[in-house]
C-alpha cells in the first residue's frame, strides 16, 4: 500500500519547465505584475503584503523527495463523537442553573415580574421562550433520544430536559407569552408601538440577539395551533397571530410553516369566527409583504377553495360563500397576480371542457360537470366582475375567455337532466352582464327549456321524497325527480326568477323591445299549446309586465326622435331613462316579486330553525276543543263514581272471571236442578187450569236466577262430584217427564 502511494506521489512531483522551477516562476510573474498593472499592484502591497513578500524557505520546507508527508493520510479508526450531556444545551454551550431545573409555577411568576421591568433582559426573553418550547413539547409528546456510548453499545437515555408536564404551569407559561412577552421584546429592541403595521424590528440594533430565539417561538407557536382543536382557544391563539405578523415578515423559515397552518383553519375550521380571524391574519400578512407572499398564498388558498368545493350541501354552501368572497378580496389587492393567476387557471379549465368536447367520454364530462368546476367559474366571475369596475384593462381581457367557457359548459350536454347546472351557468353569465356592462345573449338559452321538456305531459308520481328540488345545491336530477309534478313547478320558477333578473338589468335600454322580441313569440305560442292553467298564468303574468315595458320604451322614444348615429344623445337617452327606470312596470313588479321571495325564504329558515330546536323526538301537543276535552273529563269523573259505588259488582265480577273449569260445570247443575224444579210447579199448574193454554209454550223458556241469588249458590253450595249418582238420577226424571229416550250415563260423560 505505501509502495503504491510512493509511486502516485512521484508522478505529481513538481519537475523543471525549461530550468526553471515553479516557485521560481510564480516569483517573476509578481515582479512582471508591477509593470502590468500597477494599479492593481499598489492595491495587493497596500491590502496584504504577505501575498507579495512570501518566505521561500517556507514554500521549500517539505522535501520534494518525500511525498508521503505532502498527502494526507487517513486514520485508521474515526474518534466518536461523545453526546451531549445533561448539562450542555443545544449549541454545545452549558446550561445555566434555571435550564438545567424544573420549570415550576414559582419561576414563572419570577420571569412574569422580570418582563415587566422598564428595561427586560435576553436572558428572561430566552427563558420564557425555552419553557414555552418545553411545554409546547409535552403537549405534542416528548422523544426518546438516543445517545452511541465509546464501546459502541446503544442505550436509550431520556435526557432531563425540565419537560412541563404540569397544566398550571402549562397555563401560567402560556398566558406570559400571549400577554406580556411582545411588549418586552418590543422594550428589548427598544420600538415605540405606533401601529403594527409600520413595525419593523430588523432594524433595531439588537435584532441579531433575538432572531434565533423568535424562530423557535414562532415554530412552537405554530405547533401548538395545530394541536388546538377548541374554538374559544383557537381563536384567542390566532388573534396574537395577529401581533406577530412583523416578526413573521422578517423570518422566511418560519413563516412557511404559520402560513399553511393559516390557511388549512381558514378553509377547514368548523367555527366561522375562527376562519375570519385566520383571513384577517392572511389579508394583513399579504398586503404588508406583496411581493414576496401574493402568489405563493394565494396559488395555496385557490387549491384549498377548490379541494372544499367537492361536496356541496345547503351546510357547506355558506362556508363556500366565505371562501370565494374573501378571495375576490385578496385577489384585488394585485391587478397582474390576478391577470397572471386567471389567465393559467382558466386556461385549465378550458382544457378540461375542450377534451370534453372532443372525447365526450363519461370521464371526461365529469371532469366538467362537477362542482369544482362550477364553483372556479363563480370565483373568476366575481373576482373579474369586481376589478373590471376599476377599469383594470389586463382584466377586461379576461372577459371573453370566461364568457366562452360559460356558455361551452351549457352545451356540452343541453338535456333536461342538467337543468340546474345550465341554471348556474345562466345566473354567472347574468352577473357578468351586470357587472362588465358586457352584452351576452342569455334569452335563447332559457327559451330552449320549452323546446326541451313537454309541460302538457302528465307526471308520473307525487311521492313526498322527492317534493322539493333545491337547485341551488344540485346540479344534475334523478328520474325520481323528473317523474314527480315538482319537477315543472320548480322549473317554471326557475325560468320566471332567471328571465325578471335578466330583463330588469336592460328595462331601461333603448333597445328593450328588440331584446325581448324572441321572448313574447315563445311566451304568445306556449299560452296556445300548453293546457295546465298554472303554467299559462305564470307566462302570461310575464308576458303582461313585458310588454307594458315595450309600450313605454316605444313612447319615450317616439318623443325624443333619437338618432342612433349620434352617440352623445344616445348617452344622455340612457342617463336619463336610467334615472326613470325605478317607476318602470317591470322594475316594480321584479322589486315586489323579490321582497316576497324573500320572505319566503325567511319564514323556511325560521321554521326548520324551530324544528331543530324542538328535535326530531319531541311531537307537537294537540290542541282540542274545550267542549270536547271537557267532555271527556265529566265522563272520566262518571266512570269513576260508578265503579266507587258498585265495589260488591266488581268484586262479583273479579271471581266470576277467575273461576275454575269444574266450577262452571257445578254452576250448570244446580241451575238445571233449579229448573226442574220449577218445571213440576208448573206441571202441577196445568192439570189445574188446562184453559191456559200460553203457559204450555213457556215451559222450555224459564227465567234465569238473579246474579245475586246465583252468587250466593256459588259461594255457599257444597261440590256435587262426590254426590254423582243423585245427578244422573235427576237428569232421567226430567227426561223420563218429557217422554225422551235416555241414555245410560255416567260422570265421564259430563
């Protein structure tokens, strides 16, 4: 091996060029340097002299014939790193007497009285922040650190670092930093609070004593958020986010991290007030750093809107709502981070509609119509809809593109199934007319519903399950839905809402009544061929109100003679017919048709408010008429007299029901000695009076013993089973009487 190094180091021995060495020659192009460049010269003998008049011996000091000591040799074995001990903290430095003991509630209160000190010092900001780690780690859960001994044997060691494993002191720590920790470090670098937003602490001189130790808080701090999960503190955690936001600005590393913890609460969180403090928090951090923050948080809030939009429900949709409006607000902050965002956004989803078109394969559709579709489409409408009113002109040239993606979302499948996905796309494209002042024709895509479903056609069914159609929170309908009467109820509605919101935006142009011309041929011939009553007052209600507008447009025209060539009188036609436009009959009836529709809509909150209230098990009181209820109760009071006076007839007839088989059998014969015992009275009558003839045809009717006399037979007479021969004979006598064939009988046949 040495022989080998040997032979490698004599190929890189430094040899002669022409008799002179390379020390020698390195020496001469030093002297030449002056000649050269003198100026550069003069700055090398100025700066470092050293460079200029080096020692030769120094340079000729290790022998060319040994090159075992000009390369460096490796050791044979690598000396092992000893662990920290208990006493050594992160940087190798010791522990002072307070890092190295239990953080308790006493040493809090110390450090609490410490901050409030004119003049707190970087070793009580340095403790408190320490402690506030070390709790922030007992609630996320400590690791066992392992430690490599010198014999190479592995032990695992939990090294004592004053964990806060106590809540009081968990609490007490935590109250110190949100309250009375800013203010000392804003004492320590010596800033007068003005306002939060001109704050800069980077340019305290004292800022490089305390930057490392911000940088833990703020990544604990973060930490902690994350493990919050109980609104109250959340949103109390978030509002000191709030005061920290100057600190976050001039810490990069840690900022990435509070950032997208911000952004999952705002777009996750159950509690509304949570997903507020959370924007307000973004909405500051962006506008005091645009340059850096803008696309990078608001490329990660898009994601996060979209990612929430996937499933929408009437308990979602609000939630939606405050996603999409607070991003129209940060996205108007920036014009060209809009411009350069909507242009790549939209751009994808006219990629997904184009292989749509094309492909019309079910995956493809489905990756159109969808609610994350839906739901980007609303948000570039009204982030584009905002901005165009600031006359941004890179945004007006956004308005096409999404006209067009509207309306190829309509047509990509134009059947009836789709009806409340075609409704969105309609109401976007009327919010974009109302706010760009862009015409878009929007009449032919409403009127194609009378060419696409049959309203004389019967319903099938009217079951209850599908009675009401929310099409604001559906986009396509099942064949149950289709099938039942709600179906055409709701969409007359639908297009009567559609077509009042679209006419009223241009009830004052002067081009209104050939606007609406299409209009009343479609509403004139479904009045003709539709039989359903319902439906032909509700288009000819509109109808009405349609033309009345024409009428008055034509007037006012016809008065002031317009000249369409001359555009400054047709400016000032519009001004003022737009001034006139509230006392028009289709602004007015649209103004009263809403109002009730509101009310609509409240009186449907309130109810299904008092539904949840009262729960599902409770059930609605009946409410009866007095007479009726007093009635029931002087019957119940009747009831009640009659069993108290009758107690001998209902102990009667508790025995009567709970008498024995062979007692009813007793029952019988006496009651049949009885009759024969009457039978020979009545016998004995006969001979005697043989004129009375209406006796004979009673004698098989007897009366029955009163329940009195038989009681008392029961109670007192004796069992007739061991007497069973004086009963048969009894029975022959009486049918010996009636001249009747009697049979040999016997008790087994009773």
């Amino acid at each position: 091996m040495k022989s080998q190094t040997k032979k490698s180091a004599v190929k890189t021995k430094k040899t002669k060029v022409n008799g002179v060495s390379p020390l020698d020659q390195h020496k001469q192009d030093l002297a030449d340097l002056a000649t050269v460049d003198p100026e550069f010269y003069k700055y090398l003998k100025k700066e470092d002299a050293g460079l200029l008049n080096f020692d030769v011996d120094d340079a000729d000091s290790i022998p060319d014939d040994d090159p075992e000591q000009q390369l460096h040799q490796l050791p044979e074995e690598l000396e092992e790193m000893e662990p920290l001990s208990d006493e050594e903290g992160e940087d190798g430095e010791p522990k002072s007497k307070e890092e190295r003991q239990q953080v308790t509630v006493e040493m809090i209160e110390k450090w609490s009285s410490q901050l409030q000190k004119t003049q707190p010092t970087l070793n009580t900001i340095r403790h408190i922040i320490r402690a506030f780690g070390l709790a922030v780690q007992s609630a996320y859960g400590s690791a066992d650190i392992t430690s490599d001994s010198k014999d190479k044997k592995k032990k695992k060691k939990q090294i004592k670092t004053g964990a806060i494993d106590d809540p009081e002191s968990f609490n007490a720590i935590v109250r110190v930093c949100l309250k009375q920790l800013l203010p000392a470090i804003y004492k320590f670098l010596r800033i007068k609070i003005v306002t939060t937003s001109k704050l800069k602490p980077e340019t305290s001189a004292n800022w490089k004593y305390i930057e490392n130790v911000m940088k833990k808080y703020l990544l604990n701090f973060t930490r902690l958020i994350s493990m919050i999960n109980v609104p109250v503190t959340l949103n109390i955690l978030l509002r000191h986010v709030r005061s920290l936001i100057p600190f976050v600005i001039v810490l990069p590393n840690s900022r990435q991290a509070l950032v997208k913890e911000l952004i999952n609460i705002w777009s996750t969180a159950s509690d509304e007030r949570s997903r507020v403090i959370a924007f307000v928090c973004l909405f500051h951090l962006i506008r005091e750093h645009r340059k850096e923050m803008m696309g990078v948080v608001l490329r990660k809030m898009y994601l996060d809107y979209l990612k929430n939009c996937k499933f929408t429900s009437p308990t979602t949709l609000p939630l939606i709502n405050f996603m999409q409006r607070s991003l129209v607000e940060l996205y108007s902050l920036d014009p060209t981070v809009t411009y350069q965002h909507g242009f790549v956004f939209l751009r994808q989803l006219a990629v997904h509609l184009r292989t749509a078109i094309q492909t019309k394969k079910a995956e493809n559709i489905q990756g159109v119509y969808n609610w994350q579709f839906i739901h980007a489409l609303s948000l570039w409408t009204n982030i584009i809809g905002l901005l165009h009113n600031n006359k941004e002109k890179l945004i007006q040239q956004l308005v096409h593109p999404l006209t067009e993606l509207i309306v190829g979302t309509i047509r990509l499948i134009p059947t009836a199934r789709y009806y409340p996905l075609r409704f969105h796309c309609i109401r976007l494209l009327i919010k974009l007319t109302e706010l760009t002042t862009v015409f878009v024709p929007v009449l032919p895509f409403l009127l194609e519903m009378f060419d696409i479903t049959d309203f004389n056609k019967r319903h099938k069914t009217a079951s209850l399950k599908a009675q009401y159609i929310n099409f604001d929170t559906s986009l396509k309908l099942t064949k149950l839905q289709m099938d039942d009467r709600a179906y055409k109820d709701g969409l007359m509605d639908q297009f009567y809402e559609l077509a009042m919101l679209y006419l009223v935006h241009y009830a004052h142009h002067v081009t209104f009544p050939e606007l609406v011309y299409p209009l009343i041929l479609k509403c004139k011939k479904f009045i003709k061929i539709c039989k359903v009553q319902n439906f032909v007052k509700v288009i000819r209600g509109l109808l009405e109100k349609v033309q009345e507008n024409v009428k008055l447009i034509e007037e006012r025209r016809q008065k002031t003679g317009l000249n369409v060539k001359d555009a400054k009188q047709m400016n000032a036609w519009l001004e003022q017919s737009q001034q006139k436009s509230t006392s028009s009959p289709l602004v007015v009836h649209f103004g009263r048709y809403k109002s009730m529709r509101q009310r609509e809509v409240l009186e449907d909150i309130a109810q299904k408010e008092k539904i949840s209230q009262s729960g599902r098990s409770s059930l609605p009181d009946l409410i009866r008429p007095d007479r009726q209820v007093a009635g029931k109760q002087n019957f119940k009071s009747m009831m009640e007299k009659d069993l108290s006076d009758n107690e001998e007839e209902q102990e009667e007839l508790f025995q009567i029901k709970t008498k024995r088989k062979h007692d009813e059998i007793e029952e019988n014969q006496e009651e049949e000695e009885q009759d024969d015992e009457e039978e020979d009275e009545m016998e004995q009558e006969e001979e005697d009076d043989t004129d009375e003839d209406d006796e004979d045809d009673d004698e098989d009717v007897l009366p029955s013993p009163p329940k009195k006399k038989r009681h008392a037979k029961m109670s007192n007479g004796k069992s007739s089973t061991s007497n069973a021969d004086e009963f048969l004979s009894i029975v022959k006598k009486k049918f010996d009487r009636r001249k009747d064939r009697v049979k040999d009988l016997s008790v087994d046949d009773f």
